[in-house]
C-alpha cells in the first residue's frame, strides 16, 4: 500500500508536478504554462480555498503565536542548562534510550494530531477551526505557503502544545531536591526529547518542503533519514492525503502503513459517528470561487 502510494507519488509528480516544483520555476522567473494549473488550479497560492483560507490568519492568532514561541524557547534552554547540571555518565545507555524514545513518541504524536486535523472537525468550528484546522487545510491546497511562512508562524503552534510539560519540568528543576531529579533523571530526558522534538516538528516539516537554500546539516539529516526526508513526505500529499501522517522523523510512517493503522481508526470512528473522514478537506479542494 506504502510502496504504491510511492509509485503514485512519483507517477502524479511526472505527470503533474507537486507545488515544490512549481515554486521553483517561479523563483527562477520562468513562470511556464503548466497543465495542472489551466482553468481552476488545482493547487498553489492562486487556489480559491488557499486565498480565502490565508487571508484567515489574524492578528490575534499572530500575538498567541509570539508570546507561546518567547517562552517556549526560555523554557527549552533552562530545561537543557538543568539537564547538562544533572548529567552523570552512570545514566549513559538509560540517557540514549530514554531520548531515542522521546523521538519515537514525537513522531507518533506528529501523526495522530495531524491525522485528526487533516480528517476530522471543519474550519467553521468556533475557535479551534480558524485557528487550528485552517492550516492543515491550506497546507493541502497550497503545499508551498508553508515555506513562505515565516519562524513564528511556522512554529507558534507546536510551541504552545510543549509550554506545559516544558513549565512543569522547569518547575520540577527549580524545587525539588537534587536527590529527587537524579531519581527521575531518564524521565526527564524522555520529556525532553519529545518536546524538543513536538516543537520543532513543524519547522522539519516546513524544510521537507523546502528545496532551494537548506544548510547542508539540515540535507544532511534528511538525506540520512533523521528527519522527515523530502521525497518521503510527497507521499502524503497525493490526494485525497490519507496515509504517511508522521512528519518529525517520518520513521513510523511504513510500521503504521503496514498495519493499516488510520484506515482502521477512521473505519471505527465513522461507524461509532458516522462522520466520513476528510469531508471537510475535501469541500475546501474543490472550492472554486
Ligand atoms: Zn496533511
Ligand atoms: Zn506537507
């Protein structure tokens, strides 16, 4: 199933190449006739749903943006001083496991929340949906607004679902004895990594997008496959997006596949509700005017 959403990935990029390709033709003033986007574009920043969906992000969205990136990024660097404080050599192989976990459950946690953004709610739901399901709506119509994005718009989100477990370890590292920290010294390191890890998954996802001016170490990582690789997240965006939902390292992606993991979770929920899966983002893909 994985392999031949690869091969549909790659036929539609022959036939029709994705938005990454049409960026490049533009930023290199060659704006060509494509087939793909002759009458209503089917994707791209010329989209009707993409252009409705843009002009929804708010001054006040921007201002939560902001602050939850400031302190976020506090929170961070206190935690890491406080860890490297406490680091012992004893704890090495507990450290490597505990940090190799925290990657593994980001990465889930990656594809669950973007598997319900991208499958479930409206973005007429009051608060959450302009707020937090637009984006995911966009992203699929205009794959490449993500990369005209700037830091605080890319990460203020994932920034503002890490500041409480970030405040509590702070907290933890502020008043608890040093005897107490050394005991729960590995459940912090866990903690660690996947915060560390939620933050930055939308700026991974945002480089996976990205293919002109990446710094060599960023290449570098997802050439190797320690972050979500380029090629690797085409797949999901074949329409109509219903598999590949890991975007941090991507590395559950093929596990999840195998077992059918979201086909069946969706099949259960839409027997429990009887909601379908992806209706909403289905109406905003086929939005003309
Ligand atoms: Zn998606
Ligand atoms: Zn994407």
């Amino acid at each position: 199933m994985a392999r031949k959403a690869q091969e549909g990935a790659e036929s539609e990029s022959r036939l029709c190449p994705m938005a990454e390709e049409g960026v490049s033709t533009e930023r290199c003033g060659e704006a060509k006739s494509d087939p793909c986007m002759e009458g209503s574009p089917r994707w791209g920043p010329q989209h009707a749903g993409a252009k409705e969906l843009a002009e929804l992000y708010s001054s006040g969205k921007r201002l939560q943006e902001w602050i939850c990136v400031i302190l976020c990024f506090i929170l961070l660097c206190f935690n890491f001083v406080s860890l490297i404080r406490y680091f012992s050599f004893e704890h090495t192989a507990s450290i490597i496991i505990s940090i190799f976990a925290g990657i593994i459950t980001a990465d889930f946690a990656s594809g669950l929340v973007h598997w319900g953004a991208d499958t479930w709610g409206s973005v007429d739901l009051p608060i959450v949906g302009k707020a937090f399901i637009r984006p995911f709506r966009e992203h699929h119509i205009d794959p490449t607004a993500i990369t005209r994005h700037d830091f605080i718009e890319t990460n203020g989100d994932n920034c503002m679902a890490t500041l409480i477990p970030l405040a509590c370890m702070a907290y933890k590292f502020m008043f608890y004895t040093p005897d107490l920290i050394y005991k729960t010294y590995q459940l912090e390191c866990f903690i660690f990594a996947l915060a560390m890890f939620v933050t930055l998954t939308n700026q991974i996802h945002k480089w996976s997008h990205t293919y002109f001016g990446l710094p060599g170490w960023v290449v570098f990582l997802q050439d190797w496959h320690i972050i979500l690789p380029r090629k690797h997240h085409r797949i999901h965006h074949v329409s109509p997006h219903e598999t590949y939902f890991c975007i941090t390292t991507g590395w559950l992606n093929y596990p999840l596949e195998i077992i059918g993991f979201w086909r069946r979770l969706e099949d259960f929920i839409q027997g429990v509700t009887g909601e379908k899966p992806r209706s909403d983002d289905l109406k905003w893909a086929q939005k003309v005017k």
